[in-house]
C-alpha cells in the first residue's frame, strides 16, 4: 500500500516541476512544487507514525495499570 501511494504522489509530484514560492512563519523560499508536494508527504508520514506509537504506548500503559490493579486485588484476597 505504501509503495502504491509513493508512487501515486511521485507521478503527481513529477507533473508540477515549476518554481512556488513558499511563506511559513519568517521564511520565504523558492523551490520547485515537486519538494512541497514530497515534504508534505513525508511530514504526513511522519507525524502519522509518531501520533500511533503515542497511542500505542498509552493503550499498552493502561493495559498494564489494569493487569498490575487486577494482580493486587488477587492478592488481598
């Protein structure tokens, strides 16, 4: 799935070789549309990851409070 939509977004990126100009906060640079379509593909990408390993990491905390909270009830019994 991933190799389909890299290639998807090479071929559209591929299309737009013409020079933007790009503003974000203080910074203002010329660059071909090709690198802004690629970065924002990677950046997506990236932030995507980060955001499901914090999911991840918390379900798997929780998880493991709730095992500990179970083995201790047990153990007052």
């Amino acid at each position: 799935m991933l190799i389909v939509l890299a290639l998807a977004v090479g071929f559209l990126a591929y299309q737009n070789l013409e020079d933007v100009t790009v503003r974000a906060f203080w910074w203002e640079f010329r660059t071909p549309l090709l690198v802004v379509i690629v970065a924002t593909a990677v950046l997506t990408l990236v932030f995507h990851t980060l955001i499901r390993l914090v999911v991840r990491w918390r379900r798997r905390r929780s998880r493991h409070e709730a095992d500990r909270g179970a083995r201790n009830r047990r153990r007052k019994r």
